[in-house]
C-alpha cells in the first residue's frame, strides 16, 4: 500500500512557485539599492568636500584676521615713533632758533666795538665826531672838522675802509669864523665782512641788513 503526503508535495510545489517572483522581485530592487547607495555616497562626498572648503575659508579668514591685527600693532607702533621723531624735530629747531638768537646777540654785541675801532682808524686829523648812530647797518655820523679839507680826508678814507660802503656827506657848513670850524653829516653802511666776498655773512645792502637795533654814541672823538 503506498501513500502520499499531498500536503508535502503541495508545500513543495508552492515553494517552487514562490522562489521565480522572489527572484524577480531581488532582480527588481538590485538596481533601486545601487543608485541609493550612489546618492548616498554622493551625498556623503559633498559633505566631506563642503565641510573641508568651509574649513579652509575659516583657516583663510583666520589667517587675514591674524593679519590685520599684525599690521594694526605695527601701524600704532611706527606711529608712536612717528611722534617721538616729530617731537625731537621740534625740539631741534627749538634749539637751533635759540642758538641762532645767541650768535645774532654776540654778532650784534661786536658790531659796535668794530665800528667803533674802524672809524676811530679812519678819523684824519682836525676832524672830531660828536655823534655816531647805528641802525640796521646804516651808519649816521655828525661831527666837525677845523677845515674842508680834513672832512674830505675823513670821507675818502671810509671810502676806503673794506669794511665800510660808499659814503655819503649830506650836509658840510661853517659854523664859525675864527677859528674856522664846519660841520657835517654823513651816512654809509657797515658789513661784517670786507667788501668783495661774495655771499659773505652778514654783509651790509641797501636794506641794512648784518645787524639789529639802534646804537648811538655821543661824545667826542679826534685827532689833531
């Protein structure tokens, strides 16, 4: 007697009906999975790439910040000395002004004295000054002389004198008769430096430059 187990034999025959569609729906999703895993990993790809730009920009941003703050501190740095070399420039023409003012005290100091000394040397006999003025270089002097002559003398020899410029007798009169004495006035400009010598310091023009101030001299002064 032989026996079947039809319910075996059916498991088994939809068993081998059920595995061609689970094939075919494995053949059917295969490809579905590729292209999500490729989305995925571009996905994944974009991030990394997107997370290393935005870290290279903060690096790079970073960077100039580190930059700006560097040339910053230079820049209050070279300022401050900036400052310091302003202030000593300052001071220096400070000083060089006061040191001018103390030679320009000491040339006008010696001015007198070497006038003095010049035109005590130029004074010819029978001539004596009563008055000599010195004002910005120009030289006023009022004085008497026994005869024209002696006047004359008196001029040509400031004439002469490197250190004096032209003269110039403004006025000669006699004022007495016996004995015969005249009197005159006469200008002329003094210079530090004896005439000829260009661009010598202090040199007297028409101006009356090389000195300052007014010095006035009242007395006597004669040879006979």
């Amino acid at each position: 007697m032989i026996k079947i187990n039809l319910v075996r034999e059916g498991r088994a025959v939809r068993g081998a009906g059920a595995a061609p569609g689970a094939a075919a729906a494995m053949a059917t999703a295969g490809p579905s999975n590729l292209n999500t895993m490729l989305i995925v990993a571009g996905v994944a790809i974009g991030v990394v790439i997107g997370g290393g730009w935005w870290v290279f920009e903060k690096n790079k941003l970073s960077g100039k910040r580190d930059e700006v703050a560097t040339k910053t501190r230079e820049a209050q740095r070279l300022e401050s000395i900036i400052k310091e070399v302003e202030e000593y420039q300052r001071r220096k023409d400070s000083l060089q002004k006061r040191i001018d003012l103390i030679n320009q005290l000491k040339q006008n100091q010696k001015g007198p004295v070497k006038i003095m000394d010049r035109v005590s040397q130029d004074l010819p006999d029978l001539v004596w000054l009563d008055k000599m003025t010195m004002s910005g270089g120009l030289i006023t002097i009022a004085g008497r002389g026994l005869n024209p002559n002696a006047i004359a003398n008196f001029v040509e020899a400031i004439k002469k004198d490197p250190l004096f410029e032209e003269p110039d007798l403004s006025s000669m009169n006699q004022v007495t008769v016996n004995p015969p004495v005249y009197n005159f006035d006469m200008t002329f400009h003094f210079t530090y430096a004896p005439k000829g010598e260009a661009g010598a310091p202090g040199a007297a023009t028409g101006t009356g430059t090389g000195t300052t101030g007014t010095t006035t001299t009242t007395g006597t002064a004669t040879k006979r």
